[in-house]
C-alpha cells in the first residue's frame, strides 16, 4: 500500500516541506512500515512506524497523496479549522492531529466533518503504537486515519 503526501504545510512558520509516505500493511491488523521522505532545506528522509485505526476505511490500494496540514486546535478533541479551498491541485487535504484529551474517535469524526480526506494522529509522550479503536458506533467514518510514533514530528 503506497501513501503519498505532497507538501507538509506547517501552519505557524508557513514553511512547506514535500513528503511522501509509503505504507505497507498486511490485513490492516499489524503494524505497518512508513517510509516517509520529506525533501525541505536539508533533503532529509526518515522512516516512521505507525498503525492504522481499527475504524473507517483503508488507504486506497493506488495511495493516497496530498497536503498534510496541522490541526487546529491541535488536539482536535472540538471542531478543527477546514481545509483551505482546493484549487486545481489534484492532491486531498490530510490533517496532522496531536493525541491525547480526548478519544480517536472524537478526532477523526472532528477531521472528517472539517472535509479533510484522511488523518494522522502522531503520539506525544511515547513511541509506542496503541491501536485507536472508537466507543462510538453510532457515526460512520468516510475515511482513513493512522497513529504514528512522537518521533514522526519531533524528528521534522
């Protein structure tokens, strides 16, 4: 399964940076790989490792490219700030979420009515990986979200 991301656009610095992810999952139940090269003033590129959540779609099979853009608020536990208007770019808007205070859930509910096409909630305190399951069944979810280790913005 191949996740690409055009440009990471942090939204205090208004710095962009191209990335692109590749995750490869088997039976979306394990832990997958992500590769993630993110080419900005030094051209770095790192590898990551995350989880997909056990609610909501897949990645397409053909991956998935956009712009990766933080959430506000951060935590997204309330209604988060859309997406700018898309233009002519062929990319989807995918939305970066901090966890904590609140459920998966609730986030990427908060993201999916925002109009982002998918979300990462990358860990704060750890690099361990929990599954994100939802307490929720009442609210279906149109799109896909992934948990990535602290170091996915720490090391950025």
């Amino acid at each position: 399964m191949l996740l690409s991301i055009g440009m990471l656009m942090l939204s205090a610095t208004q710095v962009y940076t191209i990335l692109t992810v590749q995750l490869f999952a088997f039976l979306n139940l394990l832990p997958v790989e992500a590769d993630i090269l993110a080419y900005n003033f030094e051209n770095a590129s790192q590898t990551f490792d995350d989880l997909p959540a056990r609610f909501g779609y897949r990645l397409p099979a053909e991956g998935l490219k956009g712009f990766l853009i933080n959430s506000k608020p951060e935590n997204a536990c309330e209604p988060i700030v859309p997406p700018p208007v898309k233009d002519n770019s062929s990319g989807a808007f995918i939305v970066l979420i901090r966890r904590l205070d609140c459920n998966f859930d609730i986030k990427v509910l908060n993201a999916q009515r925002a109009g982002y096409k998918a979300a990462i909630v990358h860990n704060v305190d750890s690099d361990d990986l929990i599954s994100m399951g939802s307490n929720d069944s009442k609210y279906r979810y149109h799109f896909s979200s992934l948990l990535f280790d602290r170091s996915f913005v720490t090391k950025n």
